[in-house]
C-alpha cells in the first residue's frame, strides 16, 4: 500500500491548500452569507481536489470536504445508542406573563437574592427544529447525536456531516480551538428552502412534505446519507455544555462569540438584556416578526448569561432551573366537528376525541385532537357538526377552543357519506346510505350531542364513573389497556424496542401471540417470519432487538411498566433511591414519601401497584423471558453526604433551601421531606418546626448550618 510519504511534498501541499480555501468557502458561504466565488469556480476547486484524492487515496481524511457524504448502513441495521455525557435536559414551557415572573421568582429565592433585575438575559428564538449535539475533538467533528430521551440519543453522525453550513474542521485563525467541544442546536430547514426542496419533489413525482420539522425529522434518520445531502439541512448552535482545553468562559454571550469564531453558525437573532422586562420585550418583537423570520419559530428562550450562576441553580429531574421557553400565541384555523369518538386508554380511562374535517394548522395537518373529559366537551358546548376554532398549544398540540358557528338545522344532504372510514364498523353500502354501521361509542349524527357509554366501548365491562372521569375496571383483560400497556413497555420511554409499535403489536395480539406485555420476551421467530406483512429480515430485527434489551435499565423499566403515578422522572427517583426490585417491591408509603419528589398520592397508587397478585405474575412472565435489571451504579468517593437522607427545618442564611439541596444531592445524597428513623441528618435553621423536635425523639444527628457548610468545605477541600 503507497504510504503518505511517496507522495511528492508539493501535492500533499496543494491538497491540504484546496481543503483550507474550500472549507473557507463554505463558511463564507453557508455561515457568513457572504460568497467570495461563483459556483463554477467552486465547482473546478472541489473537482480538483478529488481528483487529488483519488490519485492519492492514502491522503484522504475524515475532516476533507469530499468526505461529507459516508457510505449508507446495511439494510436492518439501525443508529447505535449513547449516552449524552451530560444529559439534554427540557425547558419550562410558560406562555403567560405572570408565569415567567413566577419561573423568575423562583430563580430569586433559589439564589437567595434580594432583587433580580440586574441580572443579565440571553435571550434568542426557539426554533421548531429538531436538537442535535456535536462533538469535535482537537478541532474536528467526530460525533453528531439526536435528543433522543435526554439521557441517550441515536448516532446520526454520518447524517450530521452533510449538513453544509457545519465545519468539520473548527476554524483556529482567530483563536485556539478546544481539545474537546460538546455544541448544541437546532437541525432546521428554512422555509424558503422548504417551499423549494417540495417544489423539486412534485416535479419528480414525489410525495410531499407536510411542513419543515417534519421533513428535517425524517431526513436526519435516514439510513443513507447521500439522500440526506439532499434537504437543505442547516444547523443553528444554543449551547456548548462542554468546553475543555481553552480558558473558560464567563458568560453565554462569551462562549457564543468564541464559538462563532471557531466557525459554528448561529442565527445572529440572539440579544443579551438586562432584566425580566427586557425579556418580556424581546418576546414581543419576536412575536412580531414572527412570519418574517426565515425559519418556523414557536417562542423564545431566555436564558441566565452568567455560567456561574447557572451552575449554582443546576437541574430537576428534567428541566434547567435557568432558562424558559416562553411560547408565542397559537394561531387559529376553523373547521367541522365531524364526530367524536371515546377510546379507552392505557389505564382504562375513557376520553372523547374528536374527528375534524382536515385543516392546516402551522403547516401541519389536523384530523383529530383529545377532548380530555365528558365535561369539557359539555363546556366547549360541541355538538357534532359545528364549526369549531381550533388551534395547536405551542404549535404542537391540536385544541378545540369553541364554536364558531353551530350545527343548526338539517344535516347535509352528504353528511351520512363522510363518517370517517376508521369509526365504521362495516364499509358503507352506498354514500348516501342514511343508517351507517358506526363502531360503539362514536357520537357522528348532525346536531349529536356527546352522551358517554355506561359500558366500555371495546370490552362491555361496566363503566365506573368518579368525579368528571370515566373508566373501564376490565384492567387486564379489556383490549386497548394490553396493547397500550405493551406499546408503553416497548417504546421510547420504555424498553426502545423500535422495530415494533402498536399497529403491530395490535397484530400480535390479534394472532394469540401475545396475551400481556411481557409476553414480548417470548415471541418466536420462526412463528413471527409467517405472519402477514412480516418476514424473516423484520421478525430477526425484533428478535435481535428483544434480545439486547433482555438486559433493561431499571429507571426505564420501571417507567415502562404503565403504573399509576410513576412517569420518567419518579422512575429515575426511584432507580436512584432502591439498590434493587426486591427493595422497592417491599416499600410501603412512609418509605416512599420520604423521597423528596414523590407525593403521598403518586406513593399510595405506586404501593398499591406492587401490591397486585398481577403486577408479581408480571415479573415472573418478564423474568422466564430472560429478562435481567441493569441497576445504576452507586455514587462513590466517601463524601459526607454519600447515601445518606437529609432533611431540613427553618431558614438558612447563608444559602437557600433549594440551592441546599442540590449540594446535598450532589454529592451523593437524598433529601426528604419529613423525618423517620431513616433520617440521617437534620439541618436545622433559624426558626426550626417541628421536625426538630421528631428527629430528637428518634435520635437523628442534628446539624446547625454553620456544621453543615463545614462537611460542605471538608468535601471540597
């Protein structure tokens, strides 16, 4: 094989000369707007150099602009999992005034600070893309990951490097690069671009896109990355979490100039401001300028500028305590009820859901949206036919807000002909026949009002009416219960199984394969390669898939298991504060309550859960199935703090309860709320309640604050 060195020096240097002048050009071209040669001339610089490259393969590399554009994944095999190194958590969504001064207000007390309108903003639109994060190392892009959870995201990587306005070299001529930058953003198509790119796509023939988030979703996991070079992806940074090997930064406002330098692109929309008002404002011109602006925007984002202090307010379970997202006003379309229709839920819940005469909405598409309660649409006033105002909460969720004009009169001469296919119980006879076979529990008839089922609409089980709910008791037994508690157990804040959801897992239940959710560790693959629709390359995917995932983090199969009260967050509390099932399993209510973060509502239901005779049978069938619990290691180092429950009582001066209970917390510890014997050390303030007098009757170490910082400064020291 020719080794680097029979090249002739002069073509190493000409090829490295074509890299740097065409990595420039992109940037001045895709980042900078601001092109410094034709298209032609662009053209013979980027032929030339693969010319080189050919001519001399062994002086190819990874970071060329050539290289953009990598071989596509063998067919059936899907993006690999990793873990974010530091977890890309959620922002508080607000959409009212008064509650980005309560989120404000909050930051106040959890710092302790008398007042806050000194304090400095980084403010800049949220754009409805979809977030990515990228690492460079010693300048160079090794790595692109989707969101996913927060916690994992999927190795889209080849996917990221064709994105054109992104170097894969960061750029060291205004300053030195780091040896290692973690670079957060948006993925985003511009609208232009979009309306250009779907243009392309009818000339050709082919399917249109229904609106820019969806299509930059979709191209971002495809398997082949020259069709993802296609879109006109773009990358648009908010954040860098990690930044090693340069001199720290101070501020947001900082760390964005220098990353600019280094070549990442920014929308240039950002502004730094001082005080809530500011904020507030920024808010408004963005509102205003919403449908100037070259790309789907749905709110902003203010964020502390100061690093500093961001670090002191840390995180909950799954948001940021120093930034918002404040929401800008939905936009409304109208359109016709045309039926309602109530569906049992994962937990035997029954909801109305309407069925709408299709409407744009933000460029999205809206056939149907949830009407939460019987009461709620006896609120709204909805009788089926009208015509109703509707708008997507956030640009995302679809919601009836009233009656534009009601259903009055005689139905339609076509009313009869247009119930929706999926709500017939048996295909119309003609479309003018007056009498459809309507599936049970669907209100369709002009002028109808919504009466809700005494029995369940699938499994005729006796409905039970509480408060403003309605519910189906048939838990396991009744149909859309199994096959939502196993779309649950298999999907994303599950066990990830993605080669199934629940149209085929509605399948599997219909072919006697599965009778309960953890009958998917025992499907066989000889039996689902038969199956219509199947095949041996999709039931060995599964297979494959159901085998890595025999081996299940504990916080994810816990939050998977559809119990009362027990979503992500509770299932990462719990994960963290039980070694094992068997301990959890065995805890009653006082154990859990002692958990700072669960209530004693969410602990009684989740008691009560682990209690069942079918929950213990449930275990047993995932355990036969080869199932194994991977539990998270446990915090080491011998910190004061490490494994113990703390408590506190009365007001601290020197720091705020809150910003008390993250150092705690990170170093290894658990606060709870009220004291037992499992209390290892109270902190006691000025004016303390009664807890101090329960942890002296049960013998708990009290610690004054100034004991407290002392352990603290001991830690760290």
């Amino acid at each position: 094989m020719t080794s680097k060195e029979e090249s002739p020096t002069e073509t190493v240097a000409q090829v490295a000369n074509l890299r740097r002048r065409i990595l420039r050009y992109d940037r001045l071209y895709y980042v900078d707007g601001t092109p410094e040669v034709s298209d032609r001339d662009y053209d013979l610089l980027f032929r030339e150099l693969q010319e080189l490259e050919e001519a001399h393969p062994h002086l190819v590399e990874p970071t060329s602009p050539t290289q953009r554009v990598g071989s596509a994944l063998p067919e059936g095999q899907g993006f690999a999992k990793l873990h974010h190194e530091v977890p890309m958590l959620s922002i508080s969504s607000l959409f009212k005034v008064e509650e980005v001064q309560d989120f404000v207000e909050k930051i106040q007390r959890f710092l302790g600070m008398e007042e806050v309108e000194s304090l400095h903003w980084s403010c800049e639109p949220k754009f409805d893309g979809v977030s990515a994060a990228l690492v460079y190392e010693n300048g160079a892009l090794v790595r692109g990951l989707t969101r996913g959870d927060g916690v994992e995201g999927e190795d889209v990587t080849a996917n990221i490097r064709t994105v054109r306005n992104l170097p894969l070299v960061l750029d060291s001529s205004k300053r030195e690069v780091p040896k290692l930058l973690e670079v957060r953003g948006e993925v985003l198509i511009a609208k232009a671009a979009f309306d250009e790119f779907n243009a392309g796509r009818m000339e050709r023939g082919e399917t249109q896109l229904a609106n820019p988030r969806n299509a930059t979703a979709g191209a971002i996991r495809r398997n082949n990355p020259g069709e993802v070079a296609r879109y006109p992806l773009e990358f648009h940074l908010y954040s860098a979490p990690r930044v090693e090997g340069v001199e720290p930064f101070e501020t947001h406002t900082e760390m964005v100039a220098a990353l600019r330098d280094w070549g990442l692109p920014d929308s240039g929309l950002g502004q730094r401001v001082q005080g809530l008002d500011a904020c507030l404002q920024f808010h408004q011109k963005m509102e205003a300028r919403r449908d100037e602006l070259a790309f789907d925007v749905d709110g902003v984002v203010c964020k502390l500028d100061s690093l500093a202090l961001r670090e002191r307010l840390g995180t909950t379970a799954r948001t940021t305590r120093w930034q918002y997202a404040q929401k800008f006003k939905a936009v409304v379309a109208v359109t016709t009820l045309r039926a309602i229709e109530v569906q049992v839920g994962v937990s035997g819940r029954l909801t109305p859901r309407a069925h709408l005469d299709p409407v744009t909405v933000m460029g999205v598409v809206v056939r149907h949206t949830t009407l939460h309660t019987a009461e709620h649409v006896t609120e709204l006033g909805l009788r089926i036919g009208d015509r109703v105002s509707l708008k997507r909460a956030g640009d995302v969720i679809p919601k009836i807000m009233g009656v534009e004009r009601a259903a009055e009169g005689d139905a339609p001469r076509d009313w009869e002909g247009k119930v929706p296919a999926s709500l017939l119980a048996a295909p119309l006879k003609d479309a003018s026949d007056p009498q459809p076979e309507v599936l049970p529990g669907v209100a369709w008839r002009y002028g109808e009002v919504l009466s809700m089922p005494t029995h369940c609409p699938v499994c005729g089980t006796k409905v039970e009416h509480a408060g403003k709910y309605y519910s189906c008791p048939n838990t396991y037994a009744c149909r859309p219960q199994l096959v939502g508690r196993t779309a649950l157990l298999a999907g994303r804040k599950g066990l990830e199984i993605d080669a199934i959801g629940e149209k085929l897992i509605e399948q599997l239940y219909d072919e006697g394969m599965l009778e309960g959710p953890a009958d998917l560790f025992h499907l066989k693959e000889e039996q689902l390669a038969t199956l219509d629709g199947w095949g041996e390359k999709s039931a060995a995917k599964l297979m494959g898939q159901l085998q890595e995932r025999r081996c299940a983090p504990f916080a994810r199969l816990l939050t998977g298991l559809s119990i009362p009260g027990l979503g992500e967050a509770t299932g990462r509390l719990l994960a963290r504060s039980f070694s094992d099932l068997n301990g959890l399993q065995r805890a009653e209510l006082e154990e859990l309550e002692q958990i700072d973060g669960i209530g004693p509502i969410d602990g009684a239901r989740i008691v009560e859960w682990f209690s069942r005779p079918e929950s213990h049978s449930l275990f047993e069938r995932l355990f036969e199935g080869g199932l194994t619990i991977d539990y998270p290691v446990a915090i080491s180092g011998g910190g004061p703090f490490e494994g113990k429950t703390v408590v506190f009582t009365g007001s601290l001066a020197d720091t705020s309860r809150a910003e008390a209970k993250k150092l705690v917390e990170d170093r290894g510890g658990r606060v709870s709320s009220s004291v037992s014997a499992k209390t290892d050390y109270l902190v006691q303030g000025g004016k303390p309640g009664s807890k101090a007098k329960k942890a002296e009757a049960k013998g708990v170490r009290v610690l004054l604050e100034e004991d407290f910082q002392g352990l603290l400064a001991d830690d760290q020291g």
